[in-house]
C-alpha cells in the first residue's frame, strides 16, 4: 500500500517561517513605520509628562 498518497496534504517545505518577518539577510524594517513608532511614543511621553504636572 502506497501510505504517500493517503491522508492529508504535506505543508510545503517552508511554511512555518511567518510571512511578514524579514528573512536573514533581506533589509531591515521600513522607514515609515519606524517614524509612526516614534511620533506615537513622543505622543505617548508628552501626554505622561502633562498628566504627572498635574
């Protein structure tokens, strides 16, 4: 009895790497959400320094 061609499909050989994350050696990050990043932490600092004055 051939057992390869029963049951459910192999996954292919590289599917458990996610497909969002940057592979070795590829560039890294982007640039615009890099500086989202930063504006929403300067955000977040200012909004913390105003309410600790309070």
């Amino acid at each position: 009895m051939d057992y390869s061609k029963s049951g459910a499909q192999k996954p292919a050989k590289d599917s458990h790497h996610a497909l969002d994350l940057t592979r070795r050696g590829a560039p890294k990050g982007k640039a615009a959400e890099a500086d989202k990043k930063n504006a929403l932490l300067e955000r977040m600092k200012a909004a913390a320094a105003a309410r600790k004055k309070d």
